[in-house]
C-alpha cells in the first residue's frame, strides 16, 4: 500500500491578472459581507446591553464583562477588515481602470 501521489501533479500553473470588474465585483461582494458582520455586531450588543448579569459574585461580573467586550470586539474586527478590502479592491478597481484608460489615449496618439 505505496498510495504516496493519490493527486495528478499539474506543472502549469495560471496566473490570474486582475480587472477593474472583478475588482468591483469583490468590493460588493467584500462590503457586503463586512454589513451583515455589522449588523450582526449591533444585533449581538443590544442583546448583551438588554440583558444584564444578575449575581452578585464580583468575578462572574468580571468574566462575563471580559467574554462579552471580546464576542463584540472580534465581530467588529472581522467586519472591520471586510470593509478595509471592500475600501481596498475598489481603489484598486480604479486604479486598474486609470490605467486602462490612460494607456488607450497613449495608443491613439
């Protein structure tokens, strides 16, 4: 039972050129993503600001403050960084676009 390359090695590999419309495209698809993580956020604080923690044991306060300020601030993290890209691969849209552009009225002249 010698089963070392179950998976065909391919030595071609393709590279993948950007363009302004799937850079466009990954920003909504990106900036879409970082609103729902958003309001995904905003629903999970107002529940944890709804419902408060009732003992009277100063730890389980302390605990339950520092796990729900975590679930918060890693939601707002991802959302954060979906918007980045979204902010990101919409510049780089344009900047593609710019170029495209620019080099067209080069060509003609």
């Amino acid at each position: 039972m010698n089963d070392q390359n179950l998976t065909p090695q391919t030595d071609a590999k393709e590279q993948v050129t950007a363009s302004p419309l799937r850079c466009f495209t990954g920003a909504v698809i990106s900036g879409g993503m970082g609103f729902a993580v958003y309001s995904l956020m905003i629903a999970i604080a107002t529940n944890f600001a709804t419902k408060p923690v009732h003992s009277i044991n100063p730890l389980v306060v302390k605990i339950s403050s520092a796990v729900r300020t975590l679930v918060v601030g890693v939601v707002a993290l991802g959302s954060g960084i979906f918007s980045i890209v979204a902010i990101g691969l919409l510049a780089l849209g344009v900047q593609l676009l710019v170029q495209q552009l620019t080099k067209q009225k080069s060509s003609e002249n």
